[in-house]
C-alpha cells in the first residue's frame, strides 16, 4: 500500500495530524499513570492529615520519573500517522532519565513536604504571618526551578549540579518563559480547586505540552549555548 494520496502523503493532513496528536497524548498519559501508579494508589489511601505529608510526599516519587518520560515522548513526537511511536518514546525516555529525574525530584518533595508541615501546623508552631508568606514564595520558587529542570533533564544529559544550576539561570534569563510556567501552575492549582486532584492527574499529558510550548525559548538556549 502506498502512502500517497490524492491530497498528498498519507498522514500528513490536517485531520491526520490532529487524530495524531491526540493518540499520543493518550498514549502517553496511559504510560504515565502506568508508571506513577504504585504511589498514586498509595496515595489514595493515606487519610488526609498533616502528620502523612511527608508519606505523601514519598508517594509522588514515581511520578518524577514518570512525568520527565512523558515530556521525552511528547517532545519527540510525530505527527504522521504513519510514524507514530509514542510507547517507544516513552520507555526510551524512562530508560534514560529516570534517575536524573529523581534527582531533580526528591529534592523539590522534601521542600515541599517542609513547607506544608510547617504552614500546616502555623497556629500550634506560633509562625508568623510574615514567614508564612515567604515559605509561599520560596515553595513557588523551588516549582519553577522543578519545572525548568525537568524539561532540561528529560531533554538533555547533564550532571544533576549542571541541571540545578541551568535550571536557577534560565528562571531569570528566559522571564517569558517564567510566566508562562506560572500561568500553567496556576491552571493547574485552579482546576484542582474547582473540581478535584485526579482532573490535573488526568491531564497531565495535556499540560506536559503546554509546558514544552512554554520552555521552547529555554530549550532552544540550552541546546546552542551548553550543548556541542
């Protein structure tokens, strides 16, 4: 069977590349909730109180792994029906990553784990108002750097300290890129807001995504100016 058509190569349309997209983006958010599910089951199962924080935060380890596997297929997706291998992808990316991911990871769930705790027992600790602010701010800080530093190692193969330290460069560097993320972030606080945590779960494809749309200038710095 040939792959040309009366309206081109076959796949190469815009109803091809639209069904493509949305095959991968399904087919990745499977192997990611594959993958993360030991600790999202687990996670399902602790009751909702602050003394679990930090078994929570031990629980979102797979998802570390997961998530960068996820944003190596998405960045290297095709959208060709007839050249579609997102499982591929996938595996490949958590094959190659998975312990660059978790060292970039368990870090930011530590200090996030901290931080919770903390604002948690604010009235028992006697925390000030002050101080409550600034552990907001340096947990929003500590995600943007996460989310820098996840597309640079899913993408790129640097020593974990090279990561860190690209990843705190680019918050300033690339600001658009800054804000976008702090967009996305903020989507992502209101949707569990407004509906529950599993929606963002569940979406987590879709916001892996948008997330590399976001950091195409960081991404496209990072492979000029630190790569050979």
């Amino acid at each position: 069977m040939t792959r040309e058509t009366a309206t081109g190569q076959f796949g190469v349309g815009p109803l091809a590349r639209a069904a493509a997209l949305v095959y991968t983006l399904l087919a990745v958010e499977f192997l990611l909730l594959l993958t993360a599910a030991p600790g999202l089951v687990a996670l399902l199962l602790l009751r909702r109180d602050a003394s679990n924080l930090p078994l929570a935060a031990a629980c979102l380890a797979p998802a570390g792994p997961a998530l960068s596997a996820a944003l190596f297929a998405l960045h290297g997706r095709h959208l060709d029906l007839a050249d579609l291998h997102p499982a591929a992808a996938f595996w490949r990316g958590y094959r190659l990553n998975a312990w660059s991911a978790l060292r970039v990871f368990l870090p930011w769930l530590a200090l996030l784990a901290i931080v919770s705790m903390t604002l948690a027992q604010r009235g028992a600790a006697g925390i000030p108002g002050w101080w409550r602010v600034l552990l907001v701010v340096i947990a929003a800080i500590a995600t943007l750097w996460l989310t820098n530093a996840m597309v640079i190692t899913s993408l790129f193969t640097f020593r974990t300290v090279d990561v860190a330290r690209l990843a705190a460069f680019f918050i300033g560097r690339t600001p658009k890129v800054a804000l976008g993320n702090v967009s996305l972030l903020i989507l992502a606080i209101a949707v569990t807001v407004l509906t529950n945590e599993a929606v963002p779960i569940l979406l987590a494809s879709v916001l892996g995504l948008v997330l590399l749309g976001n950091c195409r200038a960081m991404i496209e710095q990072v492979r000029e100016e630190f790569t050979a």
